[in-house]
C-alpha cells in the first residue's frame, strides 16, 4: 500500500508509529523510498526493508522515534553489507557511531550500568530500551 498521498506527502496512517513521532524528513524519506522500491520491486516486504535501510542511513533510532545522524552513512554490519549481506542488525541503533555517542544515547534514555559497558553493550541495551520505548507509546 503508498506510504505517501498523490502530492507526494506521508500518510501518517500508513506510517510505523515511530516514524509518526519522527520528523518530516525521516517519514518522506521511509514513504517516498518505500512507494519507489514497491514500484520497483513489486514486492511489500522488500520495499519496506528498503525504506528502513534507506532512513537508517541518515536516522537513528532513539527511544520511540528517529533523530538525525550527526553522520550520515550505514548504522550497522547488516546496512555496511548490501542486499545479500546476512549479518546482524541493530534494530536502528546507529552501531558504528563512537562509543562516545552511544554513552550519551544510553544517558539519554536513562539505562542504568552505561558507564562499565562496552560498546557492543551499549548497542545492546540501546535496542532493548528503543523497543521498549515503542511498546509503552503504543
């Protein structure tokens, strides 16, 4: 189904509930990606991987919505590999950021014990705080 109206625009009803939390050019950039890999495609759920990829290049997840990488680029080992590329994802946590800006993200989202974590750690409780996060704004 369009993510975006006949003027281009993101239909919030169709949006994730995270990207409705998000800013306007996180939902253009998932529905206008996803309409266009669709219509390549012909295929739900690969243009819906495709539009995830493409926000998670410029987004990250924090909590229960999406904010602007400092950097842009890929967020994780899946996202570095390309399409036939099977390896873990990070759920919208930006993984290749420093271990710095997943301290301050971890801080943000108040989880405990940050300070003796390693970064794969962090990561870790960063994704399970996000999905948290979403089921309690639900």
């Amino acid at each position: 189904m369009p993510k975006t109206n006949k003027s281009g625009e993101p239909k919030q009803d169709e949006l994730p509930s995270t990207l409705r939390k998000s800013d306007d050019k996180a939902q253009r950039t998932f529905a206008k990606t996803h309409d266009s890999a669709e219509e390549q495609y012909g295929d739900a759920e690969r243009a819906h991987r495709a539009a995830y990829s493409s926000l998670k290049h410029s987004y990250e997840k924090i909590g229960d919505h999406w904010e602007a990488k400092d950097k842009k680029g890929p967020s994780d080992a899946q996202a570095e590999g390309g399409l036939d590329t099977d390896r873990e994802t990070a759920g919208g946590v930006d993984a290749n950021a420093s271990k710095e800006h997943l301290y301050e993200v971890a801080q943000r989202l108040d989880i405990d014990g940050r300070s003796t974590m390693s970064k794969d750690e962090l990561v870790s409780a960063i994704e399970k705080a996000n999905a948290s996060a979403t089921r309690k704004s639900r």
